[in-house]
C-alpha cells in the first residue's frame, strides 16, 4: 500500500448527525422520588459517582428538560420520576430559611416558589430557579414553625399575599404558597 493510499479518508465512515448525537445523549439512568439513582435496573450506589450526577444536574434551556450538564455543550438526558433536588433540612437564621440540599449545597430558600403537591409534598425552587426541590419531611416541619393559614393573616393584621390557602412568614414578608401542578413546574417567581 502506497503512502497516499494510507493517508486518504475512510469513506465507509457515517457522518455523525444530530439525531445521532441525540440518541448518544439518552443514558438510561433515572433519578427516583426519594433521590436514589438507576441505571439497567441497580441503584448506583457509588458516593463519588451520586454525588458528581447530583452536581450535574441542571435543565436544558431549549424544552426545559432536566439533563446532566457537564459543561455548555456535553450533556445528556436523565429521567426523573419527581422533583431533581431534595431539601434534607431547613435552618432558621433569624427569619431567612436556608435549604440543606442533596447535593451538599445550602441555599436560602426561594419564598415565592413554595408550593404544595400531591399528598402534601412541599416544593421549591432551587440553584436559582433552574430546578425543583421537594422538602423532605424533616425539611417540611421545620418550615412549618413559620406556615400557618392565609385567612390568619387578617386576624393578625398582616394581608399577607393570599385570600385563601397557606403563607409563609420569612424574610420580612407573608409568602403565598401555590399549588404544585407537576414534578418540576415550581413558579419561578422573584423572591
């Protein structure tokens, strides 16, 4: 074989195309309610690998999906059964609540996101409004210290943002609590 012949292209080699690129990007691996990772029908229980998939997390802007993202161009697809994030713990400094996450990061907490779900699971908004966090029950009462009924609010003399339903007293102000329409619709709304 010549040297020219050696250095010529295969032409046998497909094109990589973006349907391609999509389908590489669907792992397989799915994130549970209770933050407990899969992949093939295991849990993966390897802390260095739960811990790097849980700092991967994020959401496409493009559709919204959530995604393991590991830098601004290589990322791919993952299948959650509920909320991306939980809330391990809350801690009162005063009167801001700051968020233990899954992750082992702490945040304060988004007020105008909290919403109530199904079976009375309590969300919030978390990384900036980027993903969802479900309070764990340790979590959840912990912010009840400072939830009480909106319609309180008038015998006490603060309006409070809510006629009917349930607010939050933090940071200086009553927050409303929505109602929570699916896994990751938080309302990202200013805190």
């Amino acid at each position: 074989m010549s040297r020219d012949q050696s250095s010529a292209p295969d032409d046998a080699t497909p094109a990589i195309t973006p349907e391609m690129i999509e389908r590489f990007r669907q792992t397989g691996i799915r994130l549970d309610r209770q933050g407990r990772f899969w992949h093939e029908g295991g849990e993966i229980q390897h802390q260095g690998l739960r811990r790097a998939l849980l700092r991967w997390l994020d959401r496409r802007d493009e559709d919204g999906r959530i995604i393991l993202r590991l830098d601004d161009t290589r990322y791919a697809y993952i299948d959650v059964e509920d909320a991306p994030l939980l809330v391990l713990s809350v801690r009162w400094d005063g009167d801001r609540a700051w968020l233990r996450l899954n992750d082992d990061s702490e945040e304060e907490l988004a007020y105008g996101s909290l919403s109530i779900g199904e079976d009375d699971a309590v969300y919030c908004r978390a990384r900036g409004g980027r993903l969802s966090a479900r309070l764990t029950t340790p979590a959840y009462y912990t912010l009840t210290e400072r939830i009480r009924p909106a319609g309180e609010a008038e015998r006490t003399g603060d309006q409070g943002d809510a006629a009917e339903g349930f607010v939050l007293d933090a940071a200086g102000r009553s927050f409303a609590i929505a109602v929570h329409e699916s896994a990751d619709s938080c309302s990202p709304s200013a805190d």
